[in-house]
C-alpha cells in the first residue's frame, strides 16, 4: 500500500492538491479521519479522477458531504487492473468495516455437504469451517437447514453413512440406521467396497445435478439385476429410480439443468433487505436474507453493487447470476468472476418467462422479511424502553451485555457474554472464557475473573463499552460485579443480577439492582421481563454449549496425545490398526514396532506410557 499522505493533524486536508499527484491510473483508495479511523473504501479506473471528484465543486448529498468534511488522510493502492481493484475494494472493506461504505453483515461461514473420501467407505456430514485436502465438500449452501435436507435425502436415495469414523471402527452389528434402510451397513461388512464406491459416485452425481446420469445408470443396473433373476435387487434399483424421478418433477426450475443464483434487493423506509435463492443442477437449495448495514444515502443499484462484491468474494458465482437491479459496471462484474470461477458468468438483469418469476418471488421474499425485521426491531425497541422506565435509567441502553457461568461440579468452566442491541443479538460480539486458578465450583470467582477479563481488555483496547450490564445470579454475583466494575473505574455502568424466581418457573425473576429500589419482580407480563429472559437465557445456552464442547473434548483425550513423538498420523495408524485404545494397550512391543512409522524404540516409549 502506498500511504501518499500519512500526516493525521488536525490541518484541514488538502484533496484537490492530493488528487493531483495521483496517478491515472486504477487502484483502491482508503479514506481516514483525524483519528485514523476508516471512512471510506472504493475503487476507481482513475484514481486521479475519481478522488479528486470529492473535492470539486459540484453538489453531492449530504452523506457524501459528511464524509468529506472528515477526511484527513487517504491511502491508495494501485493495481494493473481495474478488475484486481474490484477484488482489491472487497477485501479492505471486508477487513476494515469502514463507516461509510455499505456492509454485509454475515457472522457465519457457509455450511457444506462433505463427503470424507479420505476413508474406504466415505461418510456424509455436514460442515462448517476449514477444509481438509482428502475430502470432497459441494456448496456452500445457503443455510444449515438446506444442508441437512440434502443430507437426509442422500440417505434416502444411496444409503450413505453418516456416522463418525470412530464409531463405525467400533460396530459389531448394523446400527439404526441399516434397519430403517438409510445406510447399507459397511462397517460390518454388509456391502462390498467396490458397491459403496459407486453408491459414493452416485449421490456425487447426484448433487452436482447429474440425476439424469444416475437414473440411466440406475437403469442399467435393475436390468441387469432382473436378467440374472435378482429381482430383490432389481426392485430395490427401481424404487430408486422412481424416488429420483420423483424429485426431478418436484425440485427442478426447468426442463434443463442449471445452475444459478436469484439475487433480489428491496427496500422499505431507511432498511434494506436482500434475499438470494440458489439454484444448482436445476434443484432449489433454499434461500437466505441479508440485511446490509449503512446503506441510507445508496441507490439500490450501488447497495447492490456493493453486495455482489463482498457475498461473491467468499465463494465462486454459478454461470449465470439473475439480480433485480442493472449495474453500472454489470460487464466488470461478469469479467471477475469469470476469471475467478474459470468459467463464463453472465449476469442478468431482465429476465424473462420462469426465470422472471424466480426474480420477482425473490423479490417478494426480501419485502416479506423486512416487514418481519422491522415488527421484530419495533417490539424490541419497546422492550428497551419499558426496561430503561423499570430501572429508572436517564437514557434507553444501546447495548446490553450479559454473562452466565456453566460447569459441572466445578469442573471446565466456562463463561459466555452474550451482547443485545435493539436489532436483537450480535452474534459477532460474543465471546466466551474457559477459566481456571480458583476452587472449583466457586461461582463467585468465576465471575470475578471473566469480569476482570472482559473489561479490561475493552479498557486496554477502548472498545465500546454497554449501558447495561446483566449478570446471571443474585446479590453475590452482583455484589462482585459491583467491585469489578468499580476496580476498572466503570462504577458509571448500570448493572443489573437476574435471579431465579420461585419454583423457577419462566417470567417470574427477581431482578437483583445495587441501588433502591434494590429488587423488582416485573412479571411474566411485563415486556421488559420478556426482553431480560430473552436475553439470559441465550447467555445461559451459549455457555452450555461451550462447557459442553470443552467436556466433551476432555472425554475424547486419548492418553496417546501425552506420549511424546506420537502424532496426529501415528496415533491414527495406532488407532486404526488396533481398533481402538484398548487394543493399542493390548499389544507388546513387537506388535506395536510392526506399525509403518514406529520404531522399537517409540514402541517401548508407547508401552511403557500405557502400562
């Protein structure tokens, strides 16, 4: 990056004189404030141009006018391309989160089908996350529940297994799922490899949108079945042919396959909702709703624009791309990502015939949740408003923050703070703390630490601090978040403890204050009480969540991880040559050398660590 004025003084900063040292041409330009704070990214094909366009004297809307009016140093990029300055803009944006540009809010990574071919018989499971080289993942999917579908329907139609490798190493009889006729039961040796490899090859085809392949296939396989008088198998072949048929007349857009995406925005008032419909091999896979930030003061077309760069800078774009808006730069769109995807994307913005109604149900969908968005939003606000009247607040709480404390008997502790804003959670600020250095089963100074934790570092860092902060428990709790607070120099934050209520039934919490009138018990009625339970009961299950994911992770420790010069690769080889830890603690020495990897030496090692 070159930083062609890095002078952050209060001086007003000269964008004309700036503008004209830059070079014509194309590259990404970052504009900050007095502060260093990010205001502004964009891309131009000019940069001199483009930048010095700020700064002219034509008239420009307010938004604009704001921004300028702030800007005290910029930074630019140059690129060979305008088409890298396009990738180039979406990632800054991405990082940075600047305040003026418009910004899609999407906390999660996208889930995917995975099938673990780095296994003799492959396993379908759903994932999130990182990506291992032996395995085959097909999405991203729109939303989890579209993943799972496509799971339960793979089950249906290939008998797929969808059990973990450690316990399909285990089994010594069909399980569950061979009875009902959702697996053909490899682990005990009920289908050959060779017959689960083409089971594996056609539910592959089958979600890449090949399903007139393995219908053919299909086919061919019930005759041959048939001739050879195998009529179990000839029928269990039809069945599948008749299902696969079945979903082609249900789930297909078209005569033809396709892949593609419906990209629909609409708009109501100051919010901005935009829905995306995927559609591969010519079956729907769900949709999915975004609701980018900072688009007051946007065309539609330029929150659009926006959008495609920052949802598409994540994944590759399907061949063909419908959206409800023109673009300006609609042909440099299609160039980057037909470059980016290796193959051909056309984007278009006039549809006609079924594909114009994809588009305008898209359409409706992204004004149906905005409607629902902004009715949530409204009965949010007034919760905010009656909780602030309850607890005689001068001003209504932006953000709320609260923390809950899960463990068993003491044991892996962890803390949640969950954080609310009138839009509801912000799933991006939570965070969760394992603790430890206390007498196990000691609340109080659970609390204590995770307190100390959080706010300190929000000092350290100055990060925004809530107007209310809850914390699940009674006077002790509080009486600690109280010091807490007061330690860090915060006395000024509202706290409030949220305590049982009797029997514990829902509703019925007594609110716990450190100032008159010290204790309030609003009722099930109230809606603040219905906003507080909300609000503690999602700290509770995302602490839960957590100890439970740290439990499960203790019980799972294999004694094997502690021995030193045994990996990841040789435990797995242990593992899988023994079938398991009791048969690795089984074998001598000459047993366990015989492994590829292990010599005698690492093998006596092993032994003597686990006996």
């Amino acid at each position: 990056m070159e930083d062609v004025d890095s002078n952050r003084s209060k001086v007003n900063f000269d964008g004309k004189k700036f503008a004209r040292r830059l070079s014509a041409g194309p590259g990404v330009y970052l504009m900050r404030d007095s502060e260093g704070k990010e205001l502004y990214v964009g891309k131009a094909a000019n940069l001199r141009k483009r930048v010095s366009s700020y700064f002219d004297a034509r008239p420009k809307i307010d938004r604009i006018m704001r921004m300028v009016a702030r800007i005290q140093s910029i930074e630019v990029s140059l690129t060979r391309t305008e088409a890298e300055a396009l990738l180039l803009e979406n990632e800054w944006i991405k990082s940075l989160k600047p305040r003026y540009n418009v910004l899609l809010r999407d906390d999660k990574s996208y889930p995917w089908v995975m099938l673990g071919t780095d296994h003799e018989f492959p396993r379908i499971a759903f994932h999130r996350g990182g990506k291992d080289k032996g395995r085959q993942y097909l999405g991203p999917y729109p939303s989890a529940s579209s993943v799972r579908e496509s799971i339960n329907l793979i089950q249906k139609l290939f008998l797929l297994r969808n059990c973990e490798d450690s316990y399909f190493s285990h089994r010594t009889r069909p399980c569950l799922q061979y009875q009902i006729r959702r697996c053909t039961a490899p682990c005990v040796g009920r289908v050959s490899a060779t017959e689960y490899a083409g089971q594996v090859d056609d539910a592959l085809l089958f979600l890449r949108g090949h399903s007139q392949k393995v219908i053919s296939r299909l086919i061919g396989r019930m005759e041959h079945a048939a001739g050879l008088q195998q009529y179990e198998d000839a029928a269990r072949y039809r069945d599948q042919i008749n299902h696969l048929k079945q979903m082609q007349a249900r789930q297909f857009v078209s005569a033809g396959n396709g892949d593609l995406d419906i990209i629909a925005l609409a708009r109501l008032g100051r919010s901005v909702a935009i829905e995306v419909i995927s559609v591969r091999g010519g079956r729907s896979l769900g949709q999915r709703d975004y609701f980018p930030t900072q688009s007051e003061g946007h065309s539609d077309a330029e929150v659009l624009h926006a959008f495609l760069g920052q949802y598409f800078s994540q994944r590759q774009a399907p061949p063909e791309l419908i959206i409800s808006h023109t673009l300006e730069q609609q042909e440099l769109f299609e160039a980057v990502f037909s470059e980016r995807s290796g193959r051909r994307v056309h984007i278009q913005s006039h549809p006609r015939s079924h594909r114009r109604q994809w588009l305008e149900l898209a359409g409706r969908n992204a004004l149906n949740a905005l409607h629902m968005r902004n009715s949530e939003t409204s009965r949010i606000s007034g919760q905010f408003v009656e909780l602030a009247e309850l607890l005689q607040l001068e001003e209504t709480p932006g953000i709320i923050e609260c923390f809950d404390i899960s463990h068993t008997s003491g044991h892996k502790t962890v803390a949640s703070c969950v954080v609310f804003d009138v839009n509801g959670p912000l799933k991006s600020h939570y965070r969760r703390y394992n603790l430890s250095g206390f007498e196990p089963g000691d609340d109080y100074a659970a609390m204590r630490e995770v307190l100390n934790r959080r706010y300190r570092k929000l000092q350290k860092e100055e990060g925004h601090l809530p107007d209310l902060i809850l914390v699940d428990g009674g006077k002790g709790q509080l009486g600690i978040a109280v010091e807490v607070l007061a330690d860090c120099g915060l006395s000024d934050v509202p706290l409030m403890g949220v305590a049982k209520g009797p029997s514990r039934r829902a509703g019925y919490e007594e609110w716990v204050l450190p100032v008159a009138p010290y204790n309030l018990r609003p009722g099930p009625e109230s809606a603040a009480s219905h906003l507080v339970q909300q609000v503690r009961d999602e700290a509770h299950r995302f602490a839960i969540t957590g100890h439970r994911g740290r439990r499960q992770k203790a019980v799972v420790h294999s004694v094997l991880e502690d021995i030193p010069g045994v990996g990841a690769s040789r435990r797995r080889a242990l593992l899988t040559h023994f079938g398991g830890l009791q048969g690795v603690r089984k074998a001598g020495i000459e047993e366990l050398s015989g492994i590829p990897g292990i010599n005698q030496q690492m093998a006596a090692r092993i032994f003597k660590a686990l006996h």
